[in-house]
C-alpha cells in the first residue's frame, strides 16, 4: 500500500492552499467553506411524560429545537424519534411545524411532516428536509392530536415506564 503526504491542497489557479492539514491529522476548510451536512446540529431530549386528550393539534411541550442557519440558502433536517402510548385503538397524530406554520402540507391537506399512529404503545420515527430561506433563528416543533382517548409522549399507557423522545436540526448547506 502506498501513502501520499501533503501539507495542504489546492486548484492550480489558485493563488493559495485551499484545505489545510494539520500535523495531527486535523483537515481546516478554507473561510468562506459552503458545502456539507451538519456543522450546525442541535438536538432537545424529552425526558418528562406528556399527555392530552385534545382532538387539535396541541404542541407538545418541551419537544422543540431551535437553530439559526448560517446561510439563507441552507436546508434543514429535522429528524423526530418518539415513544408514544395511547389509551385506546384510536389515532394519535403527530405533526411538525416550523415555528407557526405547518411544513411539507400539500394543497390535499396532507404532510410530508406527519406521522399517523394507531396503536396503544409504539414508538415513531419521521424526518423532514426543510428550506426555511433564512439566516434568523428558527423553531421546530412537535404537535399532536388524539382521537377519542388519551394520547401519551414518553409513556405507555396503563404503566408508570417511561422513555425519551428527541428532535435533532442539521443545517444542511447548499
């Protein structure tokens, strides 16, 4: 096996080394580096029980995250893991927004950014690719409804186990 060993690298018709490598091993991205996944990673852990019997979307609290993206270009991934209960075989609806508005809603009323669950006792999973075309501080959250009986985040129904729910933000840039 061979081994190739630079200090830096640069394009010919650059003036300067464009990456870096440091004598660790390190790479330093030239200023100004637009391109990657997840330079900018936020994540809310739930650890506390929520519950509601609500048949409208009601946030569910302390299930939110916040990151300000550094270009305005920037997409955003939201990825949402949940452990959920319910009191009965009815829905248990769960939906994503972006500080007040509803995100990937299609002109038939149905979201990219939801996930329907009938079940008692289940755990869910849903992501969603976001482009919310600004560099200011911005807000995801979790909302639920449930239909006819008791819908549960980070509990089962009938038991006192608990778990943890997470919502986690990348700033994906362009």
């Amino acid at each position: 096996m061979s081994t190739v060993k630079v200090t830096n690298l640069s394009h010919p018709s650059s003036a300067a080394a464009n990456i870096t490598l440091g004598s660790d091993g390190s790479v330093v991205l030239p200023a100004g580096f637009s391109g990657g996944l997840g330079t900018n990673v936020v994540q809310t852990v739930k650890t506390d029980s929520f519950s509601t019997t609500s048949s409208s979307l009601t946030d569910v609290t302390g299930l939110a995250v916040t990151i300000t993206p550094t270009s305005a270009t920037s997409k955003v991934l939201v990825l949402v893991d949940l452990m959920i209960g319910s009191s009965g075989g009815g829905r248990t609806n769960f939906q994503l927004v972006r500080d007040s508005t509803e995100i990937g809603k299609s002109s038939g009323g149905l979201s990219d950014s939801t996930l329907t669950v009938v079940t008692s006792s289940d755990s869910g999973a849903f992501s969603f690719l976001d482009s919310p075309a600004t560099t200011s501080a911005t807000t995801y959250k979790v909302q639920m409804l449930a239909d006819n009986q008791t819908g549960y985040v980070n509990r089962i129904a009938a038991s006192d186990r608990r778990s943890i729910s997470t919502i986690t933000a990348i700033e994906v840039a362009a």
